[in-house]
C-alpha cells in the first residue's frame, strides 16, 4: 500500500459549535480509510483505559464513557470531569461516535467504552505515582487496552504498574514524546514492552512535533487532529498524544474483531502490517511505519516467532489524507508532561519483542 494525499476541504475552521463541520475537519479518518474500517470492527466490547485529565460528558461520546476514578490526591468524583480538555480529547479520538447525517466528531473504534482516569490537574502538571495508580486501576477494571498521552519517568512504581499490565494482557500505547519539549523516547513509551508511537502530518511525512529513537514502533496522525473538546466544542491538538490516541482506538478494534489474540499478537498486527516509510524496514522517523488500520484487520499475519519467507507485496491502495498542517501542539503534561501520544503494550508474562535495530528486516506479512 502507498500513502496518498488529497486536497483539504474548503471548511478547514470548524463553525463555533463545530459539530456540522468537524467530521470534513477530521482528515485523520479520510487518511486510514476508517469508513471501510468500520465495516469490519468498531470496537464493540473492548475497554479502553484513558489515564489523563479526565474527560468531560460530550454529545459525541454519549454511552462511550463509563465511571472511573479520580485519582489525584483529595479529588473527588468519577473520572467524568474535565477542565483541561486533553483527556476529553483524547477519549474523543478514540471512542466518538457522533451523530447522525455526519455530524459530530468520530472516533476510531466509536463502538468502545472509555474508563476514564483522572490522575492529571487542569494544569497538566501531574505525578508519575498517580499515573502509575491509573494503570493499576486499569488493570483492576479490566481494560483490553491503555493509553497513555504524557511523557513520565521510569520510577519504580511506574515501572511496576506497567509489568502488571503487561502481565494481565492489556495492550499498552504510549506517545513518544514532542519537541523540543523532549529530546528522546520518553517513559513508558521507552519499555521494552510498550508501543511506542510517533506522529507523522497529512502527507505521511515525518512530523516536526515528534521525537525519533530507536524505541519508535509505529507512527499515525499527529497534526492538526480535531477532537471533542470542553462544553460540546471541539479543539485542534498536535502532537504524539493524539497520534497515541488512534493507535489505541486502533488496537481496540483489533481486540474487538479478535477477543482471544494475546496483546503482544495485537502490536504484532500494527507493526507487521504498517505502511513503510523511509528507509527500507525499521528506522528511528518511521518505527515500522504508518498504521494500516485496514490491514491490521484483515491481513494474514503470522504469529510472533512463525513468520513465513513467502511475503505477498503491500496493496498499492491508497490511503487519504486531508487537511492543513501545524497548529498548536497538543496540552501539557501529566507525569512530566501530557503530549498526545499513546502506548500499547504487549500481553502476557513474557516480552513481546525486543527493541528494534534501524537495519531490521520489516515483519513479513501475507495478504
């Protein structure tokens, strides 16, 4: 398959309630082809928890959010409440279903539930311990995947509360971090068993917000992604939070469409069937390449360890893209710092992969 661009709408600005104009400002879903994506899963039956600065009810996202927790020191309430807008943006990203006649935003797998996990003040300055006891309650409340938007430290807690997610077989998506905020793959995106996600822009191109390193696994929409936002509005963010964000919805619908796939098989499929960028196979811009949604469905992968020397050619089909680069990069940090990114790890008692070298093969596929 090759990337394809296409010429943005001429409603690039959303109208000030923006619900009749978003889904054309959402050029992220023309780009992975989510139309045909949801003719074969949508996500129904996967949780995904959301660790971040909550997320406020919004129109969109109606009967998508469940109760959570709010897990910061003296707070109060069940994970719905919002007063940042990166969570409720992050969520929308990943679960929105809209509304009818192609209003409202759309999310990645809109047939998931959200757990939402407020660990993160409106300031978007948060704790590593806080965020560590949201991955713990993730894993509590049985989450099929986590996703994790913020730059944090590799403390031991944080470091403990990934090995047991790992260990309940959740995937786990982690942003890679932005720059020049970040000058390195930041934590939890940097453990071993942890997707780690970059962002590319509109054209498929590497882009600018996203940090590189030899950590990097796979990269998605990262600029100017349009999400539900605060009072039944709408934002526009940049950065490897949102890029995060769609590779969780897009882990969720892997999970959904196969309930009993491990979580290291279900990054296997996002990594295996990504579009390659860049040099030939893996390299520090690109990881493995650019999500193919699509493929990652319904693609024959091999299991981890039993990939076969017959690899049928990537699809020449054409994925589309579709909007203006730039904009402001996406809210603060919690941990260190929010970025829009999301991490997926792999399931199981054992490490899914090891890291990637830059002169690695890229995994062999059949379609």
């Amino acid at each position: 398959m090759t990337l394809a661009t296409f010429s943005p709408s001429s409603s690039a600005a959303p109208t000030p309630d923006g619900s009749d104009r978003i889904r054309d400002d959402q050029w992220h879903l023309q780009f992975l082809r989510i139309a045909e994506v949801h003719d074969i899963s949508q996500g129904e039956g996967v949780l995904v928890a959301v660790p971040d600065t909550g997320v406020e009810p919004h129109p969109d996202l109606a009967g998508n959010v469940l109760p959570g927790i709010d897990i910061i020191p003296g707070g109060t309430g069940d994970g719905r409440r919002d007063r940042n807008s990166h969570g409720t943006c992050m969520a929308g990203i990943i679960a929105a279903h809209g509304r009818s006649n192609q209003v409202g935003a759309l999310g990645i797998a809109p047939r998931s539930s959200v757990l939402p996990i407020r660990d993160t003040p409106e300031n978007g300055l948060g704790h590593p311990a806080d965020l560590a006891r949201s991955v713990e309650y993730a894993v509590r409340k049985g989450a099929g995947v986590i996703s994790i938007s913020v730059a944090s430290s590799a403390s031991v807690e944080m470091q403990r509360a990934i090995a047991s997610a790992i260990a309940a077989n959740i995937v786990v998506v982690a942003a890679a971090g932005n720059a020049p905020r970040e000058s390195q793959v930041s934590y939890p995106a940097s453990e071993e068993a942890v997707i780690a996600v970059g962002g590319v822009d509109s054209k498929g191109d590497h882009a600018p917000v996203s940090v590189t390193g030899p950590e990097i696994d796979v990269v998605a929409p990262a600029v100017n992604i349009y999400c539900t936002g605060l009072n039944g509005r709408y934002r526009m963010s940049s950065g490897t939070s949102d890029a995060t964000a769609i590779v969780a919805g897009a882990a969720a619908l892997i999970r959904s469409k196969y309930p009993h796939l491990p979580a290291a098989e279900v990054a296997h499929r996002l990594t295996a069937t990504a579009v390659d960028k860049g040099p030939p196979g893996r390299d520090d811009e690109y990881g493995y390449g650019v999500i193919d949604i699509v493929a990652a469905l319904t693609a024959d992968v091999p299991p981890l360890g039993f990939e076969s020397s017959a690899v049928t050619p990537p699809s020449t089909d054409s994925v589309g893209v579709g909007a203006p680069d730039g904009g402001d990069v996406g809210a603060t940090a919690r941990g260190l710092i929010t970025l829009g990114v999301l991490v997926a790890a792999g399931g199981g008692y054992w490490v899914w992969r090891r890291r990637r070298r830059a002169d690695d093969p890229p995994p062999r596929i059949s379609r």
